[in-house]
C-alpha cells in the first residue's frame, strides 16, 4: 500500500487497530469499557477522519492536464 497511498494515510491503520482491538474486547469478551477509554478512542477516530478528510483531493480543485509530448 505504501507505493500507492500517501504514508499520512497508511499510518492511519496503525491507529485504527488499537481501537478495534478495544471494541472486540468489549463486544466478545466482556471486557470493562471506561469513558477515558472510550474518549481516547474518540480523540484516535476525529484525529484520523482529520488525516483522511486533508489526503482527498478537493473537488474545486482543477484537473491536471497532460504534457503534450
């Protein structure tokens, strides 16, 4: 993945995972879920829908045209 996305957004997944990790083992093994646990993962989830909203090309933004050769 990392010769076609960005690095910004492949390392998103290395955040994501932890967080995933906490709601399985909230859902499947009945593991306590505090709210600063719950607020951390909130604060992981707004950070990395940041980094994704800043990697998406803007849609007002012109198309490049190509060289003529």
């Amino acid at each position: 993945m990392l010769h076609s996305a960005p690095v910004s957004l492949v390392a998103t997944y290395a955040y994501i995972n932890p967080v995933v990790a906490v709601l399985l083992g909230w859902l499947v093994l009945d593991e306590e879920l505090t709210v600063p646990i719950a607020a951390g993962g909130a604060v992981v989830l707004l950070a990395v829908a940041i980094v994704l909203k800043s990697e998406r090309p803007r849609s007002g933004a012109p198309a490049a045209e190509p060289a003529d050769g």
